[in-house]
C-alpha cells in the first residue's frame, strides 16, 4: 500500500452517549475542532446503538470501520501508518478497545489513542460514583440507565470489552492522551485507566480538568474551556502524528525564549 507525500495522518472518531444516543451530527465540532488543530483527517463512525444493536455490537462496529479505513487509505488519502483512534465518554470506551484489538494483531496498528473522559468500568464503585451528580447531564440514574440497555446481563458487566479497565495485558498498548473532569462519575476510572497505562510502561498524558463536567466537549458555544481542552488534545495527537514538526516548532520557540 503506497502513500504519496500529501497523505495525512487519521484520527478515527468514535462518538459518546452511552452507546444509546449521539450521532454524526452531535460531534461534529468537536471532529473539526480536532482536525484544524492536528492537521489530520478525522474519520468519524455511526456504530450501531442500544437498545436495539446491544454489546458487543458497538465494538464490532468500531473494529469493522477501522479495518475497511486502512484497508481503503490509498483511496482515502490517508497514511496507514499514522493512524489514531479517539473519542469521548462510551467513544473513549471503543477507542480503549481498539487499541487492545491492535496490540493483538485483531485491527491495523495504531500510532496514538486519545481517550476523553472515557468510561472504562461498568461496576460503577469507584469514589466518584458517591458524589451528587444530579444536577449534571450525566447523572448516576443516567448511567445505570445507559448501561441497562448496552450491556444484555450480568456476565457482560466484568467482560474485558466493556469494562477494558479489566484487560489483563496492558503492555505494548498504543500511545494515549486521557481527558478527565471533576464533575464527573466516571472521573476515577478514566484516572486508574491512565495509572495502569502508566505502570504497563505506555507512554500517557493526562490532563484532568477539575472544574469541568462531563460531557462538556460539545458545550464548546457555552464552556470556553471546550475549545482550551480540544486543543491541548489535538497537540498531543500532533506530536504523534508530526514527530518533526512539532520538534521544529519546539525549537524555534526556544530561540524565541532564552535568545
């Protein structure tokens, strides 16, 4: 598979909302936002919803899309060595999954995952789970709802796929960026998600904004710090996808700095 020097790099976008709701439409701004800072081409996917398609339908999804995504790069005007994947909330969820898929040879390689406020456990027992959250978009009665109709019984709760905080292999993951808020329940385990990155020796970021919600990624017209978190996302998926660039740029500014 060939790539021609105009290729870019691909970030494959897998929407939130509980694997319930959200669409194409819903992230939209957040996609462009990331794609006009990273200078990449974004690739978002319409994986089918619950109740309807339940668990694991959304992963199959994810992994079908990112296979037939590499395998059409020339088309595409992708390269199909720089490829990342990322999403928010039950996108980030995916996107985890992903990257255990391609360090087990099941998808293409992938370069980076950017994982935002990404849920990673479906026990719901961290601490973060014993704040009031009622007054928030996602509540707690939200998540049991959405998971109720994701997940189809108990044994689904523990399975590695949904839950991705319960792999067994960490190590020789892809690359991550993990986005936490304070005002969220799954706060916690988006943190203990990048801590067991971090001990599997993966290369991590993680940017926890304190004073932010969840969910408020696509709130980018209400919260200015919508716009300040996709970008510090997009830089780090830029170091990833322009290694030199970025060195260049780091350069210069120093020159700038200190003369």
């Amino acid at each position: 598979m060939g790539t021609k020097p105009g290729d870019l790099p691909v970030l494959v976008f897998y929407h939130g909302g509980g694997y319930v709701i959200g669409d194409l439409d819903t992230h939209d701004y957040v996609c462009r936002k990331i794609a006009n800072v990273t200078h990449c081409c974004v690739i978002a996917v319409d994986y089918r919803l619950a109740p309807e398609h339940k668990f694991p339908a959304a992963i199959e999804d994810s992994a079908a899309a990112l296979r037939w995504i590499v395998k059409e790069a020339q088309s595409l005007s992708i390269d199909p060595a720089r490829v990342a994947v990322g999403g928010d909330s039950a996108g980030g969820n995916l996107s985890a999954n992903m990257a255990h898929l391609a360090r087990d040879g099941e998808v293409p390689p992938l370069c980076y995952q950017m994982l935002l406020y990404p849920g990673t456990d479906m026990s719901m027992s961290q601490s973060s789970y014993r704040r009031d959250f009622t007054q928030f978009p996602l509540s707690i009665e939200a998540i049991e709802y959405f998971i109720g109709h994701y997940l189809r019984d108990k044994s689904d709760y523990t399975d590695p796929r949904a839950a991705p905080l319960l792999a067994h292999n960490f190590k020789r993951l892809a690359p991550a960026f993990v986005l936490t808020a304070g005002y969220d329940p799954l706060a916690d385990e988006g943190m203990a998600y990048a801590r067991k990155l971090e001990d599997n020796g993966v290369p991590v970021t993680l940017l926890h904004m304190s004073d932010q919600m969840h969910g408020f990624l696509t709130m980018g017209r209400v919260i200015r710090a919508a716009d300040l978190a996709l970008e510090m996302a997009g830089a780090a998926l830029a170091r990833a996808f322009w290694p030199a660039t970025v060195t260049e740029e780091a350069q210069e500014l120093k020159g700038v700095a200190f003369g």
